[in-house]
C-alpha cells in the first residue's frame, strides 16, 4: 500500500508497507504481513494470495493507485495529427477494454475464491469512515501542491470527475 491509499489507512492503525506484488505471496505465508490490498480480482487470482488467505473482505474498495500517462506537451504537438488521433482513439477506448478484462478476471476468480475463502461484508458504516479521512488527506494534499504553485484543486477535480465517468459514480 503506497501514497495516499496508505495514508488513509494509516489513520485506522495499519502500518502501511510497500512489498513488490510478487513478494507479496512469501510476506503472507510468513505472516510478515496481515492484509494485502491488491486490484481485485485479478491480483488476487495471478500472485495467488488466495492460497495463504484466510479471508476476503469486500467491498472496501480503496480506490487505486494513479497510473499517470504522460507526454511532453513540445514532442505531442510535433506529432502528426494522424498518429494524435489513433492515440486518443486509443485512450478513449481503453476503459471499455480495461472493463472486459475486468470481468473477464472476474469470472474466473471469483468461483475459486468463493470456494476457498471465507468471505467477511465490509459494513458500509466502516466504509464512510474511511470515505470521510480519505476527504481530509485529499484536502491536505491539495493543500500542499497548491503550497508549491500547482493547480492542487483543478487536478483532484480532473481525477473524481474522470474517475464517476469512468465508474458511473
């Protein structure tokens, strides 16, 4: 668990530690750590954490790490309006995929963690909390890059409003 995710939790008592997903597995079964939080289900499913769980806690849903796509705005705008199209024609389509490949994760997974795993609800009431401190280190994250000149606000807009597009939300 990095950046803010780890943050927020941090404030319910965890002990945020970054292990590399295919350490992940070694640091279970060892009991270096208790809980993973992983991109459902497919993590999950591929580093086979599964095997050396007990339990599967849902729907906390964390959220997700960013995953920044970044272009140098000079080397963009020299590219030929062909190659700029087939790029955004591109970008735009894949959450469309990303969301088959989601389901598709989902639809084998899920079957085997059902059979493997004792599955515990996350009360929604929990859930609140952690919305409502995940709001509070938003704010003082927009606070600190508007402290070093940067739009802090304009780019957490950007995100929530791309992320309800993305999950209708």
């Amino acid at each position: 668990m990095g950046g803010e995710i780890a943050k927020v939790l941090k404030e319910f008592g965890a002990v945020p530690t970054l292990v590399p997903a295919p350490e992940v597995y070694e640091a279970l079964s060892r009991g270096t750590i208790d809980l993973v939080g992983f991109p459902y289900t497919y993590s999950y499913g591929s580093y086979k954490t599964y095997e050396v769980s007990k339990y599967l806690t849902i729907p906390v849903s964390l959220g997700t790490m960013n995953c920044a796509y970044v272009a140098n705005k000079d080397a963009w705008d020299t590219l030929p309006e062909e190659f700029k199209k087939y790029h955004m024609e591109w970008y735009n389509k894949a959450p469309e995929r990303w969301a088959a490949q989601y389901k598709k994760a989902d639809d084998k997974w899920i079957p085997i963690f059902k059979e493997k795993l004792e599955w515990i609800d996350f009360p929604g009431s929990e859930r609140a909390k952690l919305v409502a401190k995940a709001e509070e280190v938003y704010e003082k994250w927009v606070k600190a890059r508007e402290k070093e000149g940067l739009p802090g606000r304009e780019i957490l807009n950007y995100y929530i409003e791309k992320r309800n597009a993305l999950t209708g939300k």
